[in-house]
C-alpha cells in the first residue's frame, strides 16, 4: 500500500470556529445520576463520482453529560474512526478481550478535527484540550498485511457533572492506490474499496442517547443503496440524495451481555457499488461490458484456480508435487470403492481435521515468506497452510472425481447474511459442501489446532444462513442474483457434557487429591476438545465450554488421557486426568474450616450480566444438558455446616438450574448441579429471574464449611519393662530348738506338696 495518509496530529492544535448558535438547549438543564449523551449529529457524506476521487466524510457532534469518574476514564476515550457496526467490527476479539475498543480499522484514514469544550447553562463555555496517539493494526488482507491506523484521544480536565460537547471529522478515503489498481493484478492493492462494499450503521451506543439526527448524501453515480427498518427522510436534489433518521431516546444498550443487536435492533443496510472498473466484465459472445455485482468478483478472485485444479486433476504425465498428492489421497482412501466419492472425501477430510498441522502463514502475507504452496509436500508433510486452504480441497475434490459448492458463512451472533447484507467477503470463512445421495457432507478446512469433522459445524454456524458459489456461477456470463441456502442443524439432544471429580480430602494437612473424569457431546465436543487435546480452543467462544476442569486441578500434575473420540454425530469424546486438587481447606477462625468448590463446577454461563436496565434479550449459545458432579471423600467423620444454604433451584421460561448438596455418611459428601437449556432466546421481561439462574450456574458461592478436626489424643507414655520379683530372705537362724524344729517341718512340708 502507498502512502500513510493518516497520522497528521497536528490538527487537534488548530483553531476552531465553533460558530454563534447558542451552545446551551434547555432541555438538557435536567439532571439525572447517570452519563448520558444529549445530543448527537452524525453526518455521512460521498464525496465525488470516479472512483480514484471518491471518499467518504463522516461529521459527528455529541454532547456528553459525565456522572462521576468512572465514566468519565470509559468514555472520555475518543477511537477515531469509530464503529458504526461494533457487532461485525469486533468479530476476531477474542472471548478473554470482549472489553478491549472496538475498530472498523479502514485503511488511510485523514484526521480534519478534533475539539471538545465544557458547556454551562448560562451560555458560556471553554475549550477541552485532547491527549492524542496513534496505534497501529496490522490486517490481513486477502494476500498481504496492512497497516491501518486508529486516532485515540483523551479529554483532558474533565471533572463529574460536565457536560461536554465533542466534535470531530475524518475522511476515509476509497481507493488511494487508483493507479495500481486498473490492472488484473490491482485486487493484490487492499484499500478501503474492498472494505466499503457492505456495511451497516447502528444507532444505538453504550450510552444512552436523548436525541440523534443520522444523515446519509450520496451521488446517483456511487451506486449506494440502502434497506432499513426505521423510518427516515428522504430528500432529492437533482442526482443528489439525502436520507435523515432521527431517533429519541435510545437506550445504552450495545455492549450488553450476549446480546445480538444485529437481530433486535434498529440499523442500516448499505451496500455502495461505483462506476469502479475492476467490476467490469464483458459478455463472452457479445463482447459487451457489463459490472458484476461485487461479491461475485470477490468470489471469482477468491475462487480462480477452480477451473484449473480440475484441469490439474486429469493430468495423464503429472509432476512431482501431484505424484506426491495422487499416494496421499490413494494411500488414504484405500479399500474405499472407486464410485463412493462422498465417502472418500469425508474420510480424507477427517483424516486432515486429525492428524494434519496447520499454519497461518504470517510470515507469507509479510512477504517475508514467499516459497510457493506445494500442496504435495503439504499432505506429504501433514500440514495444511492458511493460502491452501481452497486449492486443497478443490484439488481432492477432483482428484476423487466429484464436484462440489462453496459455502461462504457468518456468525449468528454478529447478524444474518442476505442479499440485503452480505459483508465484503473478502475474509468471510467457508465450506466445502459434496454431494451425498440426497444430502449434502459438509466440510471446513482446518484452521486451527484441532479441526471440525465432516459434517461438524459450531453453533454459530448452524442453521444459519451462508452464500452459496458453485462452477457454474464462477464461468457464467449473466450474473444470477445471489443464492443462499440454510445449513443444517443438530439433533436435538445431542450437546450434552458430564464433568465428574473425585476428591480424596485431607481435613488435617488441607490437600486433596482429584480424579476427573469428561464426558463431552454434540456442541460440547465441538467447542471443547481440542482443550483436553492441544490445550487450544477457539478464541471467540466461552473458555468454560473447554477444560474447565483445570482451574481445579493443579498446573502440572498430570495431563488429559484421551479415552475416546468419536468423528461421528454426536461426536463423543471422553478423558480423564489424576492430578492434586488446586486448592486446600482454609481455616475462617478457631471453629471453621472452608474448601472451595466452585471450580468443579464448569457451567458456560457469561460474567457481568445484571437484570437491572436491560433493554436486549438474552441469548443462550445452544441448548444443552450440562451436568457438573462432585464426590467428596474425607480421612475421617466430618460435620457439615452449611449443606442446606448450598442447595438451590432456578428456573426461566428457557432454562432451569438445580443444585444439590447430600450427604449419606459423615466421611461423604456429593454435589451436583445441572444446567438445562431448553431455548436460545431469554426475553427482557425474564431477565430478573435470569439473573440469579446465571449467578448460581457461576457457582461462586460454592464453599462447603465444616468444623475443625478434633485434636487428636495426647501421646500414650510407654510402659517400663517389669523387674523380677526379688528373692525371699534368707531363712533366719534361730537360736531358739523348737523355732528351729519348725521351721524345718515347714521346709519338709512345701517339699511334700510339690512331690504331689
């Protein structure tokens, strides 16, 4: 890319003429105990007709009423340029970094002004000065690295209770790399015409908004239309349109807890399609030009070595990289009939998700890397490469002698994909789909640690909506419109997952020692597998629906043994692990002791979610049957305390939770808590009862508390040995003759009795 338009700080120094309309409405004089916006003025406008000129303007006004300091350090941040669409801006933030800002990361982003000034009732104000950086994101393109550049500032000197008026403008260039871009090679210059096709506007904030005008002018010659739920004002001007929402007060409502805002809230579909001549086809027979639509260039572009892979396939004489692919495919397909194509599709595909390593290829879209693909040493070597993804499958495909679809997806969590809204594409994930008698074997390839099995989707997939490609659109010359289908979806019943420990508890030295044994299935398995396997998962899903379990056991002692794995629907997947309990009896005073137990719990259930002020519905991920058991084994008889205060029972029209805590025997102890969920969907009215439902899934409040141990008996002393009786006196001689006769009739009769 040519040239980083975007890192001129020096505007925010300039002089601004904030004009003489009054600064100060008087219904803002109300005051409330919370940081709302009072008002906001976003402006959008294309500006100029040829692509190599068009850009894109957006103006915004905000005025900021702060309630205490805490807001004024979370939104006293400006990210420039702003998300319009934060659900699809931030779709690769991890799970761990759902708080981190949000960028729609355009590329060459120009900086006009920035200024801010503390408004008073009385009419006066002053200015605010910014603090100003300028970080920079590294994008993966569709063949290179970019770098896109993010203004962040910083009000100064603000205090609670200010009401701040912020304004700021910038431009987003379309396509600055025009005169290297007309070429069959300018799809490899990334600028923002590849990330401007198909966008959405949102008019809700995380705070709430008291009044919001949106405006949007564009040109008959930019192509731009637009689809909308809201009303709006439409006014024409010769080829010139503006279209004019404006909403009242909406609530702060974007960043609630598993929300889809895509699904219930208001926003605007646009889609922008110029005279842009990369667009531009011609009719094989007529000659005429025409402009395809968008996506289908960016299908073809992503999709071009189709036609010749399958070329490559029916090669009578091939080279070394295909001799070496022909045994891989041969040696592992081998024993399957030769007209059973779905079959041996599937089991190359499964063997890939097994054993092969993938790489992300960094070092390539640096250009840093820039050795070819080489698939034959790829499958030689057992590794898949991110750039081979597509050639690979198109390859086996055809070397297996079926044809196949492409199915381009999107997240349900982010929005619905239709004609109406599809995304660039450009980075839009994908299946290969074959036919299968009357059905269809879908199939990912690899991307990760572990890979999915044949016809193993993640809930975020199922039964969405995906943009079908297949051979004959990528050669046709008339465009079709777009074809969708819906993927399919999971029995019901099969996501269900068993978390059992075993605790051997020392109540006099503190240390336990567990045994933990997993049963996964359906969506569990999915999710959750390839963290008893490798210890990595997929980064945007909830941590908890991997091994939870090891926050309970002790980092380094032991290690998952893999029991069984099974590639078939509803993949189940078992492992045990030995290792010492991450966690010990605590002493709370002379008559108390506590373990905690909340980490063998292992419920996916989201943090942060409050009842209070919710304006969204609550969205489980699937329903499920999630079973969390905990057998406790002490040295000795132990009276529990607090058995009753542990059990608890919840329930909303989509979930139940039950918790019990029993004990038949002094020395025994058994916990179980089971989480169902019968529907995706909580309605805010439920969100009260949801509330504590989630807290006790979270089990934080699982702590068993139990008397000390009685001391133990004082040390018993040793019995001496026994002496020998000591010998009886010697007779005493008497002087007297008849004492003397007596004693020896006495000595005669003992002699007597022992003869006897």
């Amino acid at each position: 890319m040519t040239g980083l338009l975007g890192q001129d700080t020096r505007v925010i120094h300039k002089n601004y003429d904030w004009g003489k309309d009054d600064a100060w409405n008087p219904i803002w004089s109300t005051a409330v105990d919370r940081t709302e916006i009072l008002d906001d003025e976003l402006s959008i406008r294309l500006k100029n007709t040829k692509p190599q000129f068009l850009a894109l303007f957006f103006e915004r006004k905000q005025v900021i009423r702060f309630a205490n300091q805490e807001d004024i350090l979370a939104f006293g941040r400006f990210t420039l340029p702003e998300s319009l669409d934060p659900p699809y801006d931030g779709r690769e933030i991890p799970w761990a970094e759902k708080g981190a800002p949000v960028r729609p990361l355009w590329f060459n982003v120009r900086l006009d002004h920035f200024v801010a000034r503390i408004i008073r009732p009385d009419g006066t104000w002053g200015e605010v000065g910014a603090f100003i950086q300028v970080d920079q994101n590294m994008v993966r393109t569709f063949q290179t690295m970019e770098r896109a550049w993010t203004y962040v500032l910083d009000l100064q000197a603000i205090a609670p209770g200010d009401v701040v008026e912020v304004r700021w403008k910038y431009m987003v260039p379309y396509d600055v790399n025009a005169n290297h871009t007309r070429g069959w090679r300018g799809f490899q210059w990334m600028d923002n015409w590849a990330r401007s096709t198909s966008w959405r506007i949102f008019f809700h904030d995380e705070l709430p908004i008291l009044h919001q005008q949106v405006s949007l002018r564009y040109h008959v010659k930019h192509g731009l239309s637009f689809r909308t739920s809201t009303f709006y004002a439409l006014k024409e001007d010769g080829d010139v349109t503006t279209v004019t929402w404006e909403n009242h007060d909406l609530p702060g409502c974007m960043n609630e807890v598993n929300a889809r805002p895509g699904a219930d809230l208001p926003h605007v579909d646009v889609t922008l399609a110029p005279e842009d001549l990369r667009y531009w086809r011609r009719d094989r027979v007529s000659g005429l030009p025409f402009q395809q639509p968008y996506w289908l260039y960016v299908l073809r572009r992503r999709e071009e070595r189709a036609i010749w892979w399958q070329r490559v396939g029916m090669k009578n004489l091939p080279d070394r990289q295909n001799e070496l692919f022909n045994e891989f495919v041969e040696r592992t397909t081998i024993g399957i009939p030769e007209e059973a194509t779905a079959q041996k599709m599937e089991t190359l595909h499964n063997y890939i998700a097994e054993h092969f390593a993938y790489k992300n290829d960094s070092l390539w879209y640096q250009e840093v890397d820039l050795k070819l693909a080489r698939i034959g040493d790829q499958v030689s070597d057992e590794r898949i490469r991110e750039i081979s993804r597509y050639d690979l499958y198109s390859k086996m495909v055809h070397g297996v002698n079926a044809g196949y679809s492409t199915a381009y997806l999107m997240d349900e969590r982010i929005g619905i994909m239709d004609d109406g809204w599809m995304t660039p594409m450009w980075d839009s994930d994908f299946l290969i789909g074959v036919k299968d008698d009357q059905q269809v074997l879908w199939m990912h390839p690899k991307r990760g640690p572990v890979g999915l099995w044949a016809n193993e989707l993640p809930f975020y997939w199922q039964g969405t909506s995906a943009l079908l490609m297949t051979s004959e659109l990528l050669v046709a010359d008339i465009p079709s419109p777009p074809l969708f289908l819906e993927l399919p979806e999971a029995m019901p019943g099969m996501d269900v997952r068993v978390l059992e420990t075993d605790l051997q508890v020392a109540t006099g030295t503190g240390n336990s020692r567990a045994r933990s044994r997993v049963l996964l299935s359906g969506q569990f398995s999915t999710l959750g597998r390839s963290d008893y396997l490798l210890g990595a998962m997929d980064p945007q899903v909830d941590p908890r629906y991997g091994a939870v379990l090891d926050g309970a056991l002790l980092k380094g002692d032991g290690a998952w043994q893999m029991r069984s794995n099974a590639s078939v629907a509803p993949y189940r997947f078992q492992a045990m692990r030995d290792a010492a309990f991450n966690g010990s009896v605590l002493i709370e005073g002379n008559d108390v002791r506590s373990l905690d137990l909340s980490s063998c719990i292992g419920h996916a259930a989201p943090e942060g979610f409050l009842a209070t002020d919710r304006d969204l519905p609550f969205y489980w991920d699937f329903t499920q049957t999630d079973r969390s058991i905990i057998e406790l084994h002490f040295d000795h008889p132990v009276e529990f305390l607090n058995l009753s205060d542990l059990n608890a029972t919840f329930k909303t029209p989509s979930a139940d939770l039950v918790r019990t805590v029993t004990s038949d025997a002094p020395d025994h102890l058994r916990v179980e808590s089971l989480l169902q969920v019968h529907e995706l969907r909580e309605e805010v009215k439920d969100a009260a009862a949801l509330q504590p439902l989630i807290a006790a899934a979270l089990a934080k409040d699982l702590v068993l508390k139990f008397p000390p141990p009685p001391p133990p008996p004082p040390p018993r002393i040793a019995a001496q040995p026994c002496s020998p009786p000591p010998p009886p006196p010697p007779p005493r001689s008497c002087s007297h003759p008849r004492q003397r006769l007596l004693q020896i009739r006495d000595q005669q009769f003992r002699i007597l009795q022992t003869d006897v």
